[in-house]
C-alpha cells in the first residue's frame, strides 16, 4: 500500500467528476464525502471503478444536482424506496446516499434506518478498511476522515470491525462472509477478536437468503487463492452450516494402523493446483467437488484397506443438488462440473496402466470439448508426497496428451456421432425403432473407439452390413 497525505489525495482525486460533486455540493450546502471501497483501493492502488458518495443530507437531491449540471450525458437512476440515487457518466458510476444510522432486530438483517451525521455512517460501516471517508467540499477537499484507523489496519494487513464485532456480525450476518472475502481477496488476516465473533455468530447465517451467500462465496472462488477463503470458513465454523457435503470431507479414520488422507485438505490442495494451472471459475468448481462423493462410498475392505469405489459416479448426482440448494446455475456450467467430476477418475486410471489408443480414444469421445480441463483436474489431482510415484503420474499424462492430440488429428474422435446413422440403419435394414437398432450404432461406435475400423462412412457401412448378417438381418 502506499501513504497518502491531504495533498496527495486531492491531487489523486484531481478529476473533473470529483470537483462537479464537490462544487454542487457546496451550492446546496451540504457536505460530501467519497467512501468505502473506492477510498480503500486509492490506498492499495488497485482498480476501482465504482464511485460510492455520502452526503449529509439527501443523496437524491445531491445525484439530482449533479445529473443537471453534467446536462444530456447524464443517466440518472432513483431509487426512493432505499434513500439511494445513481449517476452515470460516460465510463463513471457513482452512486449517491445520504448519511444514515441503522438498528436492527434480532431475526432480521434489514436495519431501521435514519438520517444521521458522517460519523454515524462510518460507526455503521462493515470493517475499518471500507469506513474511511475524503471529502469532496471545495473547503476541505482531499481530506481524510478516518476515526477507525483504517489505514493502520491496510498498513498491518488486518481485517477488523469498527465497533464490537459481536453487534456488527449479528446486526447483519452477511458480514462474516464478507469478511472472509475480504481477507481472501486482500490476503489479509482476520484481527483476533474479530475471528472469535465468527465463531460466536455463526449461527446467525440461517437468516441471510442463500443468493447473499452464494454470491459471497463465487467472489471467494474466483480469488486468487480460493482454498485460503475455504479454509477460513472452516476454522470459524461457517462452512459446516453453508456447505455441510464439503465439511464431511474432513477426518479421516484408522483401522489397525492404516489410515486414509483428509479428502477436505486434499481438495483445498487440487483446487489451489487448479487455480496455478490458470483454470477459471466452473473448472474450480470442479476441483472443489471432485471428490464430493468420498464420503458416501467410503468402506473398510480387509484386504484393500479404505476404499473409495464409484465416488465419481455418486459425486456427479450429487452436483445438481448441489447447485440447486445453493442457487447456482442449473445450465452447462452445472452440466460441465457434473461431467468432469464423473469423469475425472478415468485419465488416472489410464495413466496408472498402458495407455492405449481404445482407451484415449473413449476418454476423448466422452469427454469432448472439455477433454483438456479434464486433464487440467487431473494432473492438479496427484497430490502425493512420494515424489517417484507423482513424477509416473505425470509423465504418462504427458503421453496421454501427446495421444489424445495424434487420435483427435487422425481419427477426429472429439464429439463425434457414428457415421452411419439410426435412421439409415433402419430404412437400409427394414427396421422399425426398436433395440436392434441401437445395438448396430452401439456396434459401429464401439468399433471406432477401439480402432477396429477408421472413423469414415464407407467403413462404418460395411461393417454395419457384417454385424446385421451375424445378428440375421439382411439387408436391400
């Protein structure tokens, strides 16, 4: 971060649109103030593009003003309902409130609200760093109200409350998850007092919709080190309310000495593998419940030890559950993380072994266009600590990328449909629909995949024409 004295946040906030809302401000005789967010980038010199402005007063009568002056390239946006008013201005965004006061009953997040003072405002703020306030009157323009030490908090890295962090999370519990956000996009910590609030709190979350939490939560995953947020909803016990399948991937047992992996640490650990292999936010989602089905299939066999069979066919069912509890998307993007999960086990299990053309071929066939995401989860996948065995893992995928590129250019196997087609089969065959049918395109598919015959329509046909005389069909 860098310091910043009076003067040099006003040469910072030296721009055409801050001078207006300054200057329309004084005509009306109100003070103005920029805050939050934006304030707190200025001070970590990241981006930011929305514009969020405090008034003492009315902030519609201030957006109002300020719309007038700018004069056609204005769009202005009422919100009476919620005290609020918007301005846009060519690539600018400023949204326009009055200073208020907020209390709150027990069962519901939505505060009675006032018209209150700055301070008032700032005591209502979530955490120290999005309370500081610069004021935009001519007067006192580029200072800085800062009565939390906020900067002091940037300046250590700490994620902390203005006031009693206890009454902060309870008034409104969306705030534990923005905390958690925060310290997970910053790579900030989470102050001592206000982590023990957390855990306090936590029950507190029934009251917030799941769209609120949800939202939170795909900010998280979209960071730069999603595990680190994971693992703070862990530690404050968030995660086991807001996503209990995840939580009962934590523990492992031990029968006469031998022991299975934490399936919760391992995933935080493919999922940062993941996010350094440059893979985005439905690929993540993928990491994250690839082994979801662990604990459903989990048994103790004599002489295997821990076993987890078909964890990738359960964990796939589990995805659209999944996501339809937590309002996710219910379209492709829920198709894509069901599809990988169910198939993330088959490109290990044929490195583990020869790879085979049959073999890389199928894969190729079920996985399609997303065949190299599925080679990204599975890579990110071999977390072993035994470096001889990893290293095997990854030079036989090595080899199973190098296939799948030489069979999809040779045999064009990636989302193919077999050349000769149900309906053909059936006119050529006097068929009606019926399993015979099916059996034939099964015949032909099969033959493809395992290279008994070329990916090619005369090939395909003649060999239909042979399975139809075994079966005793003939044909025109």
């Amino acid at each position: 971060m860098r310091h910043l004295s009076q003067p040099e946040l006003a040469d910072i906030l030296d721009r055409p649109v801050f001078h207006l809302i300054g200057e329309v401000a004084d005509s009306l005789g109100m003070e103005c103030y920029v805050v939050g967010g934006f304030v707190r980038d200025l001070f970590l010199e990241r981006p930011s593009k929305d514009i969020d402005v405090v008034v003492v007063g009315s902030g519609i009568t201030l957006a109002k003003g300020v719309a007038k002056r700018i004069g056609r390239n204005a769009h202005l946006s009422v919100f009476k309902n919620f005290g609020t008013a918007q301005v846009r201005w060519g690539d600018e965004e400023l949204e326009f409130v009055g200073a208020r006061r907020e209390s709150y009953s027990h069962d519901s997040r939505n505060p009675i609200v006032e018209d209150g003072t700055l301070e008032d405002d700032q005591n209502r703020r979530d955490f120290t760093i999005n309370a500081m306030a610069v004021c935009l009157n001519r007067e006192h323009f580029g200072e800085l109200v800062d009565p939390f030490d906020g900067v002091w908090d940037l300046e250590d890295r700490i994620i902390s409350t203005p006031l009693d962090p206890d009454v902060t999370f309870s008034d409104d519990p969306l705030r534990m998850m923005r905390c958690i956000r925060f310290a997970t996009q910053l790579n900030f910590e989470i102050e001592e007092e206000t982590a023990e609030a957390l855990k306090r709190n936590r029950e507190r979350i029934s009251i917030i919709s799941q769209e609120r939490i949800t939202d939170e939560l795909q900010k998280i995953m979209s960071s730069d080190s999603p595990s680190r947020g994971l693992e703070l909803l862990f530690s404050c016990g968030l995660l086991e309310l807001i996503f209990p399948e995840l939580y009962a991937m934590h523990g492992t047992e031990s029968v006469g000495g031998r022991s299975h992996k934490d399936n919760f640490w391992h995933t935080l650990e493919v999922l940062e593998n993941v996010v350094q292999a440059g893979g985005e936010l439905w690929l993540r989602w993928a990491a994250l419940l690839h082994d979801i089905g662990k604990p459903k299939t989990k048994r103790w066999e004599a002489t295997a030890g821990w076993t987890f069979h078909n964890h990738n066919y359960v964990g796939a069912k589990m995805v659209p559950q999944i996501f339809r509890r937590m309002k996710l998307p219910t379209d492709e993007r829920m198709r894509y993380v069901e599809k990988l999960v169910s198939l993330h086990m088959r490109p290990i299990a044929i490195a583990d072994e020869e790879v085979t053309d049959s073999a890389v071929r199928r894969l190729l066939f079920e996985a399609g266009d997303d065949i190299d995401d599925l080679m990204t989860l599975c890579e990110a996948d071999i977390t072993t600590k035994n470096n001889d065995r990893k290293q095997r893992f990854l030079d036989n995928f090595r080899l199973v990328r190098h296939k799948l590129v030489d069979l999809e250019e040779r045999d064009r196997i990636r989302n193919f449909q077999p050349p000769v087609s149900g309906e053909e089969i059936m006119e050529r065959f006097h068929l009606k629909p019926s399993k015979t049918v099916g059996v034939i395109k099964e015949a032909i598919k099969d033959a493809i995949l395992d290279g008994v015959i070329p990916n090619e329509y005369d090939a395909a046909l003649a060999f239909a024409i042979r399975k139809a005389q075994e079966m005793g069909i003939s044909s025109d």
